[in-house]
C-alpha cells in the first residue's frame, strides 16, 4: 500500500502482525488464505482479527473498512494540510 503506514499503525496501537493481518484483509484475502500465507492457525488469527477490532473499536469486517477508510483519508489529507505549510 502507498499509504503511510506508521501513522494507522500508531494510530491504533497495532502490532506487526495485526498490521500483515489488516493489510492482507484489504486486499481481499480469505481468513483461510490469511492464515496460511503468515503459517498461522486460523485461531491464532482469529485472536489477531479480534484484537485489532477492539484497538480499531468495530465489531465486525464492515466497520473495519470503514474504520480503515477514514484512517486512510485523515492521513491523506495531514499529508495535504502539511505540503501546503
């Protein structure tokens, strides 16, 4: 992704992993595909999936995006607020 990354990681406290797990949920990726491409059982990510909704405060896959979307579009537009300063 060509966002920057830091600002959602910080913005929600996540991990490494919750972020590979957050990155790979929006490009489309099955829970199934997930798990395997990071060789993790599908409860381990299960627990990776239900930490990052109560970091990100949702409570299910379309409150995430949601949630995702706005943090893309704040950090897009402090990316513009600080090239016109």
């Amino acid at each position: 992704m060509d966002c920057n990354v830091d600002s959602i990681i910080a913005t929600y406290s996540l991990s490494q992993r919750e972020w590979e797990v957050c990155s790979l949920l929006v490009k489309g990726m099955s829970r199934a595909e997930i798990a395997d491409s990071l060789s993790i059982s599908k409860n381990t990510l299960k627990h990776h999936v239900a930490s990052i909704y109560r970091k990100m405060h949702v409570s299910n896959g379309m409150q995430f995006f949601a949630a995702f979307n706005r943090a893309l579009k704040n950090n897009d537009n402090s990316k513009s607020d600080s090239d016109i300063t």
